[in-house]
C-alpha cells in the first residue's frame, strides 16, 4: 500500500485517538493493540517516514495511558461512577436529546389521541388497569393503585420490571435503532394518554404531584436507556472510520455501560414508589422529591459530563 493511502485511511482514528483519550481499560487497550498494528506495519514499510514517528509517539502516549490506568484500577468502582460513566455520557448528549425528541413527541401524540378518542386510554393502559382506577376515584383515592399491595413486595417486583424495561429498549437497538426507537414511542404514547385520563376527569395535578415522586426517575431513566439503545443501532448504522464489527463491538460496550449505570436509578424510583408515593404527602414535599430527582438527574447525566470533559481538556 503506497505511504499516502495508508495515511489517508488512518488518519481520521488516530487523530480521534489523540483528541478523545479514554480511560476505559477494555478500550484502551483495543486502541493500543490497533495502533501498535499500524505502528508496525509503517516501521516495515515506511521505516524513516514521518507517520512512523508519529505513530511511535501516539503508541508511547498511550501506553503511558495504559500503565496509569493500570494503577488506578483497585478504584475501579469509584472511577467508574465518578469519572467513566458521566464522560460516556457527555459523549452520547446527541442521542441522549434524541431519545428524549422521541418520546416527547409520543407522550404529545399519546394525549392528543386519548382526547380525541374515548377508547384509545382503554386500548392502551388496558380495559382492568383503566376500570379499576374509576373505581378508586368514586371511592376518593384515585391513585390507590400505589396502596394494592405489599411495600417489599411491590418494592422488588417494579424495581426488577423497570430494570427488565430498560435493558429492552437497550438489546432492541440490535434492530439498527428502530426497537429502541418503537420502545420509547409506546412508552411515550402511555405517559401522555395516562396523564390526560387523569386531565380530563380534573386530577391532573393530584396525579402530577403522586405519580412523578418516582416518575421523575423511572421516566428519565427509560430515556437515557433510550440513548443506550440508540447507541448500539447507531455503531451498526454509522461505523465511521471504524470497521462495522469494531463499531458495533465499541457500541455494545458503551450502550452497557450506560444501561448498567442506570440500576440504581432504578432500585431509587422503586423504592419512591413502594415506600414514599402511597404516602399522604403535603404538595410542597411532593414538589421538593420532584425537583430534586430532576435536578439530580440534569446535574449528573447532563452538566457533570459537560464540566468533566470541559475540565479534562488541555
């Protein structure tokens, strides 16, 4: 291959390897096991060429990488939560914004259609779930679903299901995005016609103020799973300079990583919703659990990453 191909079909993933370092052990050393192929490749035919001592530098950078991270290892878990995740985050803001475009524009098209059509709430929560609530609003507990059973109980079951939700919509980006993509718009659909249910027989606030105590973190966490998903469809729609088994290989890790990352969130919203949203609150605790999942879910997904990266860089 003459020196100038070889240049041009590299340049690209060495010059992202310079720019976007990482401290990921599994893709550190996936980048140093690639660049040191084609380090050794230009040393048996470019020996005294530029790109050869270009190429021995970017190796021996990384390898110091490679040696730092080696250390930093025994605070893998620290470092994961407080440095690795929110970075994977910062690099994933796009399909982040993405998977939230999608199901806003469901739970918009999920209200409009239960406004216009008095079958479409039963269509969608089902003719039990729907029966069972105007039971309870003639009764003067219109949420008394939150106190149908037992709080441990309930605790693992909604935890485990929201987590089997989640990690769903993450292996359905398999499908070149569009699983993922359905999975947030049938999500998105059954939040906006749950909540215009409530609309039109005048409790939307009640709802409001009971629902999103653990709804702020279950929703917000079905989106960014969205993301993960989007993550995986993308690796196989876009491999850039990456071959399309490599990119698939880096989506998958990435996706992972991000669903994984979202456990706790959900073991907390199921916890608000066994223990905490069954609970006659004031409206002025309800808005304070609100907004401080909000804010903690903007700050650590959002601003965090954005800071970490800004700070990172030289």
């Amino acid at each position: 291959m003459r020196e100038a191909l070889f240049v041009k079909r590299n340049t690209d993933k060495w010059r992202d390897m310079e720019q976007n370092p990482t401290r990921d052990p599994d893709e550190l050393t996936a980048r140093f096991v690639e660049l040191t192929d084609d380090l050794s490749y230009s040393q048996t035919f470019y020996p005294d060429s530029t790109v050869t001592r270009y190429l021995n530098g970017l190796t021996a950078q990384m390898h110091r990488g490679l040696m730092q991270n080696r250390r930093d290892n025994r605070n893998r878990f620290i470092t994961f939560w407080a440095y690795e995740l929110p970075l994977l985050f910062r690099q994933s803001h796009r399909l982040l914004a993405i998977s939230a475009g999608i199901f806003l524009v469901a739970g918009i098209l999920g209200w409009v259609s239960a406004a216009h059509d008095n079958t479409f709430v039963h269509l969608i929560m089902g003719d039990r779930y729907v029966n069972m609530t105007l039971e309870n609003i003639k009764k003067g507990d219109p949420l008394g679903v939150y106190n149908s059973s037992g709080q441990s109980t309930m605790f693992v079951q909604i935890t485990l299901n929201n987590i089997f939700v989640a990690f769903r919509t993450f292996i359905f980006g398999l499908f070149a995005s569009f699983g993922t993509m359905a999975m947030l718009f049938y999500n998105g659909v059954m939040l906006g016609a749950f909540q215009y249910f409530f609309y039109e027989r005048g409790l939307l606030l009640d709802s409001i103020l009971k629902i999103w105590i653990h709804g702020t973190l279950e929703i917000s966490a079905i989106i960014i799973a969205g993301c993960a998903g989007l993550t995986v469809g993308n690796s196989l729609l876009f491999p850039g300079t990456y071959s399309r088994l490599t990119s698939f290989k880096r989506g998958i890790k990435q996706g992972l990583k991000i669903a994984i990352g979202l456990v706790p969130v959900f073991i907390m919203a199921g916890f608000l919703e066994s223990f905490v949203t069954r609970l006659t609150l004031p409206p002025l605790a309800s808005g304070a659990i609100i907004l401080t999942s909000a804010a903690f879910i903007i700050w650590y997904f959002i601003l965090y990453p954005i800071s970490l990266n800004r700070n990172r860089q030289p």
